[in-house]
C-alpha cells in the first residue's frame, strides 16, 4: 500500500508516514506540497495502478480564481444541505490560496469492484455538483477521480509562477469555524501552520457510504431499500457486472472483507518472530474469518507463528492440523474484524496513512 508524493508532479510512491514527513520538510519552502487523496494497493510495473485505490473517502475540491469566499459560500452549501441531514461529518480544508478541500470520510474502505470506482467517483461527484448547485466544485479535479492529488495540510503555500511563500498554509478547519469565521478570520488562521490535533470522523459517517452505493445501484440499475446493509449492497453491485474485482466469482457472495496490508505485515512480522500476543492473535484470526479463510488455513497460520511441538496452550491450533477453539469462537460469536481505531491502538497500524480503516 502506498500513497503518491508531489510538487505537485507525482515524484515518489510513499509507503510509511516518515518518508512522507521527509518529503514534506525537504520541499515545503520551495515547492507546493501534494499527496494522492487514495492509498493504492497495486502497481502494474513500476506505474501506479488506480483502480486498485483503496476507497476510503470522497473528496471535494473548490476552486474559484477571483473570489475565494464563493468556495466557502459552497463548502457551506454541501455541509448544511448534504452532510447536516445524513449525520456526516465531514473534513474541511483552506488551501492557503484560491480553494477549500473537503472530505467526506467512509467507516471503512468500500470494495467496489476495481472496474468501477474511477467512473463511479467521477459521477458521484458531478450529480452531487449539478444537485447541489456547487459552481465552484473544480471538474478537472472531478475527472482526476481515483488518482486525484490533494494540497497537503501545513504546509506552505507557493506563488504557483514566482514561487515564493505567500505566508499562507494550508490548514484544516473545524466544522464551526468553517461556518462562523468570514474569509478574513480563516485567512488570518492560515498564517500559521496548526499543530492542534483533529478528529478523523469517519466512523460515524455511515450513512455517507450508503448513499454512495445507493447512487452507483441507481447507475447500474441494481434494485434496492434504503435498509439495504452495506455488505448487501456490495455484494449485489458485484453481482451486477463482470467486474475485474479479485473476488472469486464462485463464492456467491463477496460479503467477505480483503486482510488489511497491516495485518498481513503482523501475522508476516510474527512468524519472523515466533511470537504474537493474545490481543493480536484475536486481530489476525478475526481478519481472517472475516476475509472468508478456511478454519484449517487460519490455524495453519497460527501454527507457522508458534512452531511449537506439543502443541499450541492458548487454544489457535491442535497439532493435528486443525484449527484450535479459539477460531471457532470467534467464528461461531460472529466477532467482527478489529475497527482501525483499535488496531491503531495496538500498534498494529502504525499510522493514520496506513489506508487500514474500518
Ligand atoms: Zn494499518
């Protein structure tokens, strides 16, 4: 999984937060800063494969040459009449320049098949734009769809022809700022970078992926109730189509969720080691279950961490082979996935670009 680093040419794949922060410190001062909105999962040799973008929020760009309050008049728009009514909580940006950036964040990373999500983000943009009258909602960033780059937050902003630092940053707002504060008071915020920390909101903004899904059904004519669970509604869209997905098509169902690059590196890092804690066995076995694993194939994993003769104490594996009590537990409990707040937690994801979610 990586992101993509620009000036705002892409310059280099990123794949930890350090180097992102390196990056940042050795360009900030003397070229615009960007990062791609979308961590991707693929490359097809050494290119960036879009269409493997992990799916993890909608992002808005407002754009306006002359009058920059016309962005807040319809960053503001969006939120009172899109967001408000649907619970979302979305997160604002002032670029230091002419625009607001805006995200609309999902609970988790919604596999949609790999074919449909840069047509998919593209349209849901431009009905959202004709909906709700956003004139200053930029289309060529709407076109960029899934390989979309994005101002990043702190850092300076560079007159684009002489490149000089106009004093400015780009910085996140909070929604009440964005609401109460005039173009003045949030351009005088942005003279100084903000240290403070932000909440990232997406887990309370299911009702955002919904009415994404519920728009790509209406496009591909998949019927459907505004109840429709999430995991439904994704496994009819993969129903619909042919869709290059990586699921495989024999399963009937593909409410199964992918194993997240994370937990891949843990049960890799563990095996390394010979050891795994309790709390990470359970994140590992319930990835697993969740991604649609055999019980025989998850204890397998566990008995290649332990290694051990005489079998495994703490219940992953019998020496036989089979899968220990612990996996048919969580199986038979139904225990869902660790969300990403709880693998931040422990440490398995190590930071917020990680593209884990959920
Ligand atoms: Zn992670």
């Amino acid at each position: 999984m990586f992101r993509e680093f620009g000036i705002p040419a892409r310059i280099e794949k990123v794949t930890d937060i350090d180097r992102l922060a390196e990056l940042r410190t050795e360009h900030s001062g003397s070229n615009n800063c960007y990062v791609s909105v979308y961590a991707f999962r693929d490359e097809k040799g050494s290119k960036t494969d879009y269409n493997s973008a992990v799916v993890s929020t909608i992002w808005f760009d407002f754009d306006e040459n002359k009058d920059v309050s016309r962005c807040l008049k319809d960053v503001r728009k969006l939120y009172n009449r899109f967001c408000v009514p649907r619970n979302i909580i979305p997160r604002i940006f002032y670029t230091g320049g002419r625009g607001f950036q805006l995200n609309i964040d999902f609970p988790e990373p919604l596999e949609i098949p790999n074919g449909m999500k840069r047509e998919s983000i593209r349209d849901y943009l431009l009905y959202l734009k004709k909906e709700y009258v956003l004139s200053t909602l930029d289309v060529q960033c709407i076109n960029n769809s899934v390989s979309c780059m994005r101002r990043m937050s702190n850092t300076p902003y560079l007159d684009k022809k002489t490149k000089e630092p106009t004093g400015r940053y780009c910085i996140q707002l909070e929604i009440e700022e964005m609401l109460e504060y005039d173009m003045n008071e949030i351009i005088s915020l942005s003279m100084y970078p903000r240290v403070r920390i932000f909440e990232y909101p997406g887990e309370h903004n299911i009702q955002a992926s919904k009415e994404f899904l519920f728009f790509i059904c209406d496009k591909i004519e998949v019927p459907y109730t505004p109840t429709n669970s999430i995991p439904y509604l994704l496994t009819q869209i993969h129903k619909a189509g042919k869709f290059d997905n990586g699921y495989d098509e024999n399963i009937g169902t593909v409410n199964y969720l992918p194993v997240r690059e994370c937990i891949y590196k843990l049960i890799e890092e563990s095996i390394k080691h010979g050891h795994c804690g309790h709390s990470e066995n359970t994140a590992i076995a319930a990835e697993l279950v969740s991604a649609g694993w055999k019980d025989t194939n998850i204890g397998f994993v566990f008995q290649s961490i332990f290694n051990e003769e005489g079998g495994d104490k703490y219940g992953w594996y019998n020496d036989d082979g089979t899968a220990g009590y612990q996996i048919k537990n969580i199986r038979e409990k139904a225990i869902n996935r660790y969300s990403r707040d709880r693998l931040v937690q422990l440490k398995i994801c190590k930071n917020k670009y990680c593209g884990c979610g959920g």
